[in-house]
C-alpha cells in the first residue's frame, strides 16, 4: 500500500545534500535538512512511546520556533492529528479547545504550564509537554532519548492531518478537520500555481497557528526543499535586510503596510525578490499601487480559508493573465469556485452572490458536528463558505464582504457573537453589537455598541479592560461606545449596517 502521509512527501522532497541548510533564523541558528529529519524522528519516536489511540490529537500553544515547526511535522510523521492554537488564546478559549478535541497531549509554554496544565488534566489528557523558543522544554529534554530513525506511519489521503478552529458567527468554534489528501492537493497545485524553483528561499515572518504561515509557507518551502529564512516575529527592519538574501515572501496586508513605511523599501531593496504574496485579509487598493510603483513589484493577492486552504489565486505566469488589484484572481487548477443567489440559482457575471466550492482541498467536515457539517454543505456537494463575492467578465473572482458579519482584523478572523456574549455576561449590560469598521493599519477592527439595563452606570473602558482578561488581543474591541438604544429593523433585529455606516470614520484620517 502506497503512503499518503503527507510528512512522506514532504521528507521525499528534501535535497539530495542533506547537510545544505534548511532554515536559517533571525538569531543566527542555522538548521540543516538532516536536522529536521533527525529531530521529528525523535519526537515522533516519543509520540509513538506514548502508546496514544488511533487519530490522537496534539494541541500545541507555544510561541513560533523551529521546534514548534518540528513538532508539527513530528505530529504527521507519527500519524497523528496537529491542532495548533493562536498564542494569544486564553483560559476560557484554551478550556473549550481541550473539551472540545480531547487531545491525548497538549504542548505548552512554560510560563503557562500552570494553568494549562490545570485544564488538560481536568479534562482527562493524560500528556502535558513544555517547549519553549528557546530550544527548552520538556518536550525536547524527553525526546533526546529517543532514537533518530523514524519510518513514517502509513496514512490514507482521507486520514485527518489537522483540526483548524475556526470560530463560528453564532457562538462556538467549530473544528475545521483536514485531512493529509487535503493539504497535499493543495500544495502540489501551489508549487505549480507560483512557479517555485530551484534556489528559492522564502522569508518565513507569519505566525504557524494560521493556515498561511503553517500550511501555505511551510510546505511550500518543504516541498520544493527551499532555504526558509525564519523569523519568530514580524519586524520589517529584519525583513528589509533579509529581502536581499530571498526569492520569496508571504504575508498579511498589515505587513505590506508596515514594510512601505521604511524609507529604505526601493527596487534596489527587493532585486532578488521574485514574488511578494498576500492573503488572509483584504489588500487595499493603495498598499498594492503604492507596492508596486516603489519595487516594481506587482504583489499576487489570493484567498482561502481555514476549511479550504487555498482557492484561488492571481496568475504568477503573465501569459495566464494579470495580477489585478482588489481581485483574488482565479480559481486555482482543481478547484470549483461558483456563485450562487439567495435561491441556489448561479449568478450572472458581476452579480454579487454567496461562495461555493469543491475540491480536493476542500475539509472532511466539522469536528463532532454533524449537523453543522451537513448544513453546510450543498445537497450536491459544494461547501458554502459564507463569504460573498463576484465574477468578473474576464474570471477574476472579486470577494466583497462575508456573510455573517466576520471581521477580519490583521488577517485574524474575529467573530462578532462570540466578543458580543462575553460583553452580555458582564454586569449591568442589557445587550451589545460588535460591529468591524475601516483600520489603516489592521485592514479591520471591532467596536463594540453597548446599551446598559436599567439603573446601571457602564463604563466603556472598564468592558474594554474586562474583555483583555479574558479573550486575544487581536478579538478586542478598540473602541467601545455605551448607548441609549441600538437601531433595530422592523423585526427587531440590530442594524448593523448602520452602526458600521456611523462608525466608519472613527480611525481613518480625514483630509
């Protein structure tokens, strides 16, 4: 039987020279190929030891580092199922995660072992590991006992890779499962797609909880055996000196914006640069002019999901057509991408309706949510991705809004009825509306609109301070607004497109 696990493939595309580096970081470690391939044997050596059941889940929240990275292919390699969680997740988030995907091992940093351990002990998981970015940890100390010869468990293209959380607009976070065929697929196309070659080196500045940064970049580099170079956090003056060394950068929208406002981003700057990518949010018209009149560079927007990986793409190939500012560009090879009406009748081009697509990238579902899954899903089999856009008479997809009101705020998703019922929980507070408005720097954040019960005093900044104990930095409002009513429809329901409408201007300078 043939192995579809997707650490074999990305192990078979390691160079020839094993002993070439691999990965090179912002402190001046340097990895080797043989590094990685000796380290996830180990630690998925120590996996195996723990005699886990069939599909186990490793839930990791640990800051970036290359061990981090290793142990996410140590999780594949040992054929079990990664679930990595945003580092700025707190307890009530981190207690639901560990209910929710019982993971038979959770990975933590030191300074949280505390209290996270205190969580996955209570909800039965047996294995609680450190691991620090710092190479510490005492994940590593018990894996340096283990051998460093590995033979990758068999997996099926169907067998689970993955469960991505991905927060769902009427409370709750749904576990997206990914399977080793998912990923794959999508890597193969994209390597293809943006023209890797040989000697490409990818600066590698996102974070590796995110879909972009852990499926997108990595196995791209992987699985074209290119050079990363690794860097544990964003930091342009960093990227601005290593642009000469690399062929190939990914990242936010914010990054773009922050990258342009270094005098010394020119074409002389970017000359070995082959391609600049974007993603996970939306790219302003102005950061991709401005980009492309001070480097030359004409940045490829694309877009995907947690539940998709990657679904189109602006053409890299010039003979495939254009890169076209505030479009996603086209339906990547193998991928149904269709529009479709309120009635499930197909849009006419240039007509606005709702996502649907197909594919081999396409998740196996919803953790634990049957009813979830089948909801939404098409009766013939096209996934719903609750995002609304349109086709253009050329074929470039246009996406113009999601259903659902999702915010997406420095490329994270951030989910208005979830920070809605954490602010309806706090006293004296009658009801609450997140709403997203324009950002210059984060593309979008979220203001809260809150009305009081009667007789209680709310203080706004006082429920801003309450929401930071509890929720990630990047799902905090950055303004809070105490209000008298909300305005409501006929049915009763809160408006927000008008609360969006008067707050639109709050962070966008005005002439």
């Amino acid at each position: 039987m043939s192995n579809e696990n997707l650490f074999a493939a990305l192990r078979a595309a390691f160079p020839q020279d094993l002993d070439a580096i691999a990965v090179e970081t912002d402190s001046g470690l340097t990895y080797s190929w043989r590094d990685l391939d000796r380290a996830t044997a180990m630690m998925a050596n120590l996996l195996a030891s723990l005699k886990l059941p069939a599909g186990a889940r490793v839930a990791v929240q640990v800051e970036k580092s290359v061990e981090a990275m290793m142990l996410y292919l140590a999780t594949l390699r040992a054929g079990y199922v990664f679930l990595p969680l945003n580092t700025a997740y707190q307890s009530a988030e981190i207690e639901y995660f560990i209910e929710n995907a019982e993971p038979s091992v959770v990975v933590c940093t030191s300074r949280n072992f505390g209290w996270v351990s205190k969580i996955a002990f209570k909800a039965g998981t047996k294995n609680v590991f450190t691991l620090d970015d710092d190479r510490t940890g005492s994940l590593l100390e018990r894996a340096t006992h283990c051998s460093d010869k590995h033979t990758p468990a068999v997996k099926k293209a169907d067998d689970m890779a993955a469960i991505l959380y991905t927060s769902g607009t009427t409370g709750r976070s749904k576990g997206a499962m990914l399977t080793h065929g998912n990923l794959l697929s999508n890597a193969k196309v994209l390597k293809d797609y943006w023209g890797w070659k040989k000697g490409d080196v990818l600066i590698h500045a996102l974070p590796i909880f995110h879909v972009h940064g852990l499926f997108v970049a990595l196995h791209g580099a992987l699985l074209n055996g290119s050079k990363m170079i690794w860097l544990a956090k964003f930091d342009p003056k960093v990227v601005m000196r290593k642009l000469p060394e690399a062929t190939v950068f990914m990242g936010v929208p914010t990054l773009y914006v922050r990258l342009l406002a270094e005098p010394g981003l020119n074409r002389e700057s970017v000359r070995n640069m082959r391609l600049f990518i974007a993603g996970s949010a939306p790219l302003l018209i102005e950061t991709f002019t401005e980009w492309q009149e001070r480097t030359g560079h004409t940045i490829l927007e694309r877009y995907g999901m947690s539940e998709t990986a990657m679904l189109t793409s602006n053409p890299y190939d010039p003979k495939q057509g254009e890169r076209r500012g505030g479009t996603v560009g086209f339906p990547l090879p193998g991928v149904g991408l269709r529009v479709r009406d309120d009635k499930g009748e197909a849009c006419p081009t240039g007509e606005i309706g709702g996502i649907e697509v197909k594919g081999p990238n396409v998740f196996k579902g919803y953790w634990r949510m049957p009813e979830k899954t089948k909801e939404e899903f098409t009766n013939d089999g096209w996934f719903r991705t609750g995002d609304v856009g349109k086709y253009d008479e050329r074929g470039y997809v246009t996406i113009v809004g999601r259903s659902k009101d999702l915010i997406i705020s420095g490329g994270y998703n951030v989910y208005p009825a979830e920070i809605e019922g954490y602010i309806n929980e706090m006293p004296g507070v009658a009801e609450s509306a997140l709403v997203g408005v324009p950002h210059p720097d984060f593309g979008e954040v979220g203001v809260a609109v809150v009305i009081a019960k009667p007789g209680a005093k709310l203080d706004a900044d006082g429920i801003v301070a309450a929401l930071k104990q509890k929720l990630a930095n990047f799902k905090i409002p950055k303004r809070c607004f105490v209000v008298d009513e909300l305005p409501r429809n006929t049915m009763g329901k809160v408006q927000k497109n008008l609360l969006r409408a008067q707050h639109k201007d709050l962070f966008v300078k005005t002439a």
